[in-house]
C-alpha cells in the first residue's frame, strides 16, 4: 500500500491558524488523523487520507533540486527490496524519483505560465523480480502562482486625436494592458491603471484605462500635440506590484474657432500699362491658424470694380488681382479699392461673437511703357472702282502713337499680302493709292496688311487689315449664255421656234441685269422675239429651206445691257438646215465641217492619227538598220593570224602560256586561214622595246614574218602608223630565250640590229634608233 508524504510548509504557514499549535510533524499528523502509534510520521497502512495532489511553487530559485514530496508503501520494510518508478509527465526530465526512499525532486525551474499542472504515475516494484508489488498510483503536482510576470500593453505606442475646445472629460482613446499572472489566484493580474505624465491636460480611469481631457479649452494653435505615459500596476495597486507602462501620443484637430485676418491692412501694387487682360498683376494674403477646410478663405473686392478683380488661388489661399479692362497710362495712373476676406466654411459653435472676416485697402498704381501705334480703326473696308488708272486715290489710314511724347510714325505695305504690288501707301500721311488697273472681273476684293512703325523705335510696330472692295463699272457687254447647237428643217413653216437664247453679263449692276435683243431687220430668214426676260426666241421669217442652196446660215445676234454706258456686243448663231421627219425631229445634216465649230471633225482627228503612226514606224525602222551595221575593222585582212595584242604590260608565261597566244600555230602557218575575226586596235606604244635574239634554225616561223611583212609594206589600206608583231616562242628551253627587256639589258651590246633596215619603209625610222646606237657605228 502507497502513501504520499507531503512538505508544503508554505501552503501550510498560510491555512494554519497563528493560535495552534507549533507547525510540527507531530502536529501535522495530528491534523491530517495520524498519531505516533501508526508508525513514522505521515505514514498510514490505509489509504483513506492519501492525498492525489502535490503543491509546488513556480519559479524555485535555489541551486539544488526542489523537493516535492515522498512517496512509500506499506510494502517497504526497509530491507531495500522495494522499488519506487515514476512515470507521467516529465518523469525522468523534470521530476526524479529516488527508487530507495521513494522522495520526489524536481529537476529545474518550473514556470506557471507554461504549463500549471502535471500527471504521473507512480509504481512499486520487487528489486530482485521487478513485480509490482501494488497497483499504479496516479496523482497530480499543480504549480501554485507567484507574483513574476509584469503588466505588458498591446502597443508600445498609441495614437489618438481631440477635437480642440473639447469639454472636460470627453474620452481621448482607451488602452489595456494584460497580466500573464493567474487571473483567479490572489491579486497577481489583478491591475490598476494610472498616469504618469501628461497632466494636467488628461486623466486616465484607474480600472479600464480609458484617457479623458481634464483641462477646458485646449487651443490647438497653442499646442497641437501631447505625449500621455499610462502605468498599469498589479497587485491590485499595492507596494510590490510590477508594473507597464505605454505612450500615447496625442493630437488636437482643428476646429474653425480662428478668423481670417490680415497681418498689414494696407497693399501696394504696381504694374505696367500693357498687361493683358486677364493677367495677375499681384497678390494679397490673410493668415488664418485654423488648417484644411477650416483655413479655406475667399477674396473679394468691395462694391465691385470696373478694371480690377480679385480670385482666390485654393492652392495657397491668396488673393490674386487680376485685370478686367486694359490700362492706360495717359488716361489713368492710379486706383485704389478694398478686398475682403472670409472663411468659406464656420463652425456655428464658434460664429457668436466674432467676425469671421477682414478687410483691407489695395492701392494700384500704373506705369507707362513704349507701346505701339494704335490705329483710328481696326480693321480698314474701303471701296473703289474699277478700271481706275494707276496711280489714283483709293483711301487713308492713320495710326497714332499713344504714348505722351506722341513720337512720329511711318506707314508700309507687308507685301506679302500684295504680291501682285496693285497698291501703294505713302509712309508719312498713310494714303493708299493704286499701282496698276484693278479689275473687278479679276478679283473683287483685295485684302492687304498696312503696317505703322515708330520712327525712333523701328521694333514698335502695329499691322492692320485693310479691305478694299472694287466696285463695278459696266465695262462688260453681255454674250451668249452658252454655244447653241441650232438647226432649222428643209421643211419647216414661217414663224416656227428653232431656238431660245440667254445671256451673260459679268458685271454686277446694282439694279440687276436686263438684256436687250436684236438682229438687222433685212433679214430675209429669221426673226427674233425678246422675252425681256433676258432671253429671246429665234423665229423663222419664211419656210422651205434646202440644205443644196446652202447648207448653214450665219445669224449676228446684238445683246445690249441696261447699265451706264450701255455695253453690246454681236454674237454670231450658227443654224445648220437639216433633213427632219414630219414631227420635226432631226434626221441628218450637211456633212460639211462647220467653219466655227469649236472642235475637230473625226475625219481629221483619223488623218492625224495615222499620220503619228506612220512616223513612228519609220523611227523604229531606221533604228533598226542603225543596229545591224557592222563596224569595219581598222585592218582587214584574211591572213591576219594576230592573236596577240601588241603592247604587252607583263612578261609571258613560256610555252606553257597558252593565253596569249598558240605556239602551234606559228609552228604550222598553213592554220592560219581560219581566224578571218581578228580585229587589230591601236598599240600603246609606237615602238615596244622588245630585245630578241634572231631564230636562225626555225625558217618556217622566219619565212612566215617575212610573207607578213612584206603584206603590210605593201597595203595601200594600212592603217597610218607603225606597228611591230613579233611571233615566237620563249621561256626555258626555247632558243630565243626570254623575251623580257629586264633580263637582256645586260646583252644590250651584243645585239645585231642590220636586219631591220629589209623590213621596208614603214620600220625605217626604228631601224634608225637601233642601227644608230650600235657601238661599231658609233666608232
């Protein structure tokens, strides 16, 4: 049988009453039911009082292994035979058993705050067998709370806001804080709040923590910001308890209990005379402490003015002059009026008793500048008429500088605007007058650009528009309205309409146009009825017509205009006789071309045609021709076996260059006859220095040189220079050797140059050069 032995001198100095007995083992047994005669102290053979549960302080502090209790079985008789085994939570870690006497130690600091209670199991084994001698014992050791663990609020740092002005006791922010401590033992999380710093302006309830104003009428433009530091205290408050501590910064919004007001009551402003309208011209500021929508302010003038106004700039809440009319200095310098500012959104809380508005003077004053001549006018319409000679009047413009000293100005035309150069303006007194005949048919309008500049000050200038309207003259007389295709029938009746006629005009009368009509009364054919509508109709005088007695007739029409001087003119009616059936509809005409038709006839337009065509054939063919000829060669012969150009630029290959020419060849003459397409060109050279050493062995290539030559000195159709082709062979292995000038220099005085006086009249001159030069000559 298990029995739990349990030192809790704690626990017990607290529930033991101060007036019993002394705090004994005896005594504790005598509390607990037990007495000497049972054995050791705590010790009992039954288990009717054995407690399950052990106490143990957290946060043990001494260096060696706190003892928690003691476990021992009736089945201990102190032989060392019984073993006590401990198993459950942290059995072997945090708690040890000592397996002799059955004592309880724990290993290490415990905390309460991790983990407050632990289950175990505790056995009773034979040493030698490992029987268990009798059944588990469960029981539990509960950590009792001590007082370890500070107050700790939920942000270092709190942030809250007031309105100003706000009553004593309007709630601010409310903050907590938390105790890890048992809620529900002793007084340890039990937390009182205070406030260490920010009096006297707040207060703060010492149970929820919530921050509160305690001072009336906290002017934010006086100060904007407080820093509050809240203590929480455990222990319900009392001397020993931990404490936490947080700041709470807090911030006064605006309210709008501060008008607008201006630091100086009186503003000077000065601007030029040629600002625009529109333009600001300067700035005017009230100051108001209030911020946001509470500082929003509106400028306006007094009364109104008829030059100045005044808008409010939202960005910087200034009032800005503007100009409503243009300056001038020579008419007025100065102005002078009052702006007002006010809030445009009040508090009603604050509106009792204060004007939330100001006022002061703005006083304007306007300086002169250099401006630019002004015209009288702007723009200029002026009229003339046509047909006026060059030279004559057509109007004036005049432009004054309007500055005081009223300097001299000149005038010009931008003659980009007249490049016809129609007119001219005198540069002193500004009248336009004309260059050229203006014609209104042409151009009814003439816009030009005049140009008045300050004599002294040539960048001062002023451009005007000038319209000239030219008026109408009746210098036009009226015409046929369009060509009329008119035919009259062989067998048309007297009095019969073939043809109705208008007219045109390009005058403009002011009353309109109205044409007359007319033909010679002698007319023995026709006839003409005027509309007086500005048309009129062609009648016939007399019937049967016949196309054989004469195919056309030529009627003159006179058209004659209504305006001053009357203009006529004589339009000429061409009327074709046809052949018509007998509804009058046209059949076929004379086939002759009318002599004032406006076009050709197809006819003719065929001829011309075909005639282009025949030209063009004739061109192609001649180029053709031009094509097919052949070139002469500058030597023609059959037997010109030349293969070889005769100025040489390089030195040859030896009798494996087969390039230049076929060694085979001049070897068998008789080949020759086939290559009759050589084509000869003039050398570069007249006299090729080429130094050769005579063949005498190879008579066929010598006879064949000879043969040639003698050709050559022969032909009357020989080009008119000396040419020299030498035929042969060289390189390694021939008898000439090398033909190359480079390697014979050395040689040049061993050479026989006789033979070149037999090689006729056409090498006489090079037989000179080289005979002349021969050293047995020369000595």
């Amino acid at each position: 049988m298990i029995t739990n032995q349990v030192l809790l001198l704690l626990m017990l100095s607290i529930l033991w009453p101060s007036t019993a007995l002394p705090l004994t083992p005896r005594n504790i047994g005598n509390l607990f039911g037990m007495s000497e005669s049972d054995g050791k102290v705590l010790q009992r053979s039954k288990r009717g009082w054995m407690w399950n549960q052990f106490f143990l302080l957290e946060e043990y502090t001494g260096n060696d292994h706190q003892y928690v209790g003691k476990l021992h079985s009736n089945m201990d008789r102190g032989d060392g035979n019984v073993k006590y085994v401990l198993t459950g939570d942290g059995a072997g870690t945090l708690f040890l058993i000592d397996e002799k006497s059955g004592d309880i130690h724990a290993t290490k600091r415990l905390d309460r705050e991790e983990k407050s209670m632990y289950m175990l199991h505790a056995k009773v084994l034979d040493r030698n067998t490992n029987m268990e001698l009798e059944p588990d014992t469960e029981f539990n050791i509960k950590i009792h709370d001590i007082n370890d663990n500070a107050p700790k609020f939920v942000k270092e740092i709190f942030f809250a806001s007031v309105p100003e002005m706000s009553e004593v006791g309007t709630s601010v922010v409310t903050v907590t804080a938390s105790d890890a401590d048992d809620q529900t033992y002793g007084n340890s999380a039990k937390l009182v709040y205070s406030i260490l710093q920010g009096q006297p302006y707040f207060s703060v309830d010492s149970e929820n923590g919530t921050i509160k104003t305690a001072l009336p009428g906290m002017d934010r433009e006086v100060k904007e910001n407080y820093q509050v530091v809240i203590q929480a205290k455990d222990m319900a408050g009392q001397m020993g308890g931990l404490t936490g501590t947080t700041t709470v910064s807090i911030t006064l919004s605006d309210v709008n209990d501060s008008p607008p007001r201006f630091a100086n009551h009186s503003f000077r402003v000065t601007t030029v005379e040629s600002t625009e309208v529109g333009g600001s011209i300067g700035r005017i500021k009230a100051d108001d402490p209030d911020v946001g929508r509470n500082a929003e302010m509106e400028y306006s003038i007094v009364g109104g003015h008829d030059i100045f106004n005044i808008i409010t700039d939202q960005t910087t809440q200034e009032g800005v002059i503007i100009i409503k009319k243009a300056l001038d200095y020579e008419s007025k310098r100065d102005y002078e009026f009052r702006v007002e500012v006010r809030n445009t959104y009040l508090d009603a809380r604050f509106i009792h008793g204060l004007q939330f508005k100001d006022y002061a003077t703005v006083k304007v004053t306007v300086e002169d500048v250099d401006e630019p001549p002004v015209f009288t006018r702007n723009p200029y319409i002026i009229e003339v008429h046509e047909d006026t000679a060059a030279g004559s009047f057509v109007g004036v413009v005049s432009a004054r500088d309007p500055d005081a000293d009223n300097k001299a100005v000149k005038y010009s035309i931008d003659r980009h605007t007249d490049l016809e150069r129609l007119f001219n303006i005198d540069s002193v007194n500004g009248t336009i007058t004309t260059l050229k005949t203006l014609d209104r048919e042409m151009s009814k309008w003439h816009n030009i650009s005049v140009v008045a500049t300050e004599i002294n000050n040539p960048r001062q200038t002023t451009r005007v528009p000038v319209f000239i309207k030219v008026l109408d003259v009746n210098d036009n007389a009226p015409e046929f309205a369009m060509s009329y295709d008119t035919f009259v029938c062989e067998n048309v009746k007297a009095g019969q309409l073939i043809q109705t006629i208008s007219a045109v005009d390009t005058d403009e009368p002011l009353v309109g146009h109205k044409f007359v009509f007319s033909i010679s009364a002698n007319n023995p054919n026709f006839t003409i009825d005027d509309r007086e509508d500005n048309t009129a109709n062609i009648l016939t005088k007399r019937g049967g017509f016949s196309r054989r007695e004469m195919s056309m007739y030529f009627l003159p029409v006179v058209i004659s205009d209504n305006d001053y001087p009357i203009q006529s003119s004589t339009s000429t009616l061409i009327v074709r006789v046809c052949a018509c059936d007998s509804h009058g509809n046209m059949q076929s005409c004379s086939p002759e071309v009318l002599p004032f038709s406006d076009g050709l006839t197809t006819g003719a337009l065929v001829a011309i045609l075909l005639c282009v065509i025949i030209l063009l054939m004739i061109v192609v063919l001649f180029a053709a021709l031009r094509r097919q000829r052949k070139k002469e060669p500058l030597i023609i012969s059959k037997e010109d076996v030349r293969d070889n150009v005769v100025s040489y630029n390089d030195e040859g290959g030896g009798e494996e260059d087969t390039q230049a020419f076929d060694i085979g060849t001049l070897r068998n003459p008789e080949v020759m006859d086939a290559n009759k397409l050589r084509r000869d060109i003039i050398p570069e050279m007249l006299f090729p220095f080429r130094r050769t050493s005579p063949i005498k062995d190879n008579t066929d290539v010598r006879d064949f040189i000879n043969g040639r030559l003698q050709e050559n000195d022969s032909d009357p159709t020989a080009p008119p220079y000396d040419s020299l082709a030498t035929y042969a062979y060289e390189g390694s292995g021939s008898l000439a050797e090398s033909l190359s000038s480079l390697e014979s220099a050395a040689t040049e005085g061993d050479q026989d140059y006789d033979y070149l006086s037999n090689w006729g009249p056409h090498f006489k001159k090079l037989a000179e050069m080289y005979i002349g030069k021969s050293p047995d000559r020369e000595t």
